[in-house]
C-alpha cells in the first residue's frame, strides 16, 4: 500500500491522526504531515479507515503498491 496525500485538499481535522497516530501527524496548523507512504501490512485497516473518514477527501491510497 501506498499512501498519497493531497495538502491542498486537507482541513487539519485530524481524524487521521486519532486513527493512524503511527502514519500520520499534524504540523502546529493542523495539516497533516504524511510519517510512512508505505505504512506496514498492520497500519493498513486503520490507513483505510482514515482515508474512508477524512473530511477533505485528501488521502488517496494505491492498494497496488
Ligand atoms: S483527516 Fe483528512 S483533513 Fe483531517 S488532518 Fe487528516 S488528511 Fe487532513
């Protein structure tokens, strides 16, 4: 799995974070910062579960990586 994130698109929620503390963080602003494009096979259920929550749409993943 590979994760892309799209900064323009993120609103510094954070339910990604909350979700996936080891994939991603949030700089002082809020917007995310992206810690592992190529999160291990046990972060995947909380990755997809991020993306499927994310307000902005801004987590995009390619499942083929
Ligand atoms: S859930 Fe989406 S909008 Fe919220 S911080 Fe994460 S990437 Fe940004």
């Amino acid at each position: 799995m590979r994760v892309i994130v799209d900064f323009e698109k993120c609103c510094g929620a954070g339910q990604c974070v909350m979700l996936a503390p080891r994939v991603f963080d949030q700089r002082d602003d809020g917007i995310v910062i992206l810690l592992d494009e190529a999160p291990p096979e046990e972060q995947h259920a909380a990755v997809r579960e991020a993306a499927t929550v994310c307000p902005g749409a801004a987590i995009r993943l390619d499942e083929s990586a």
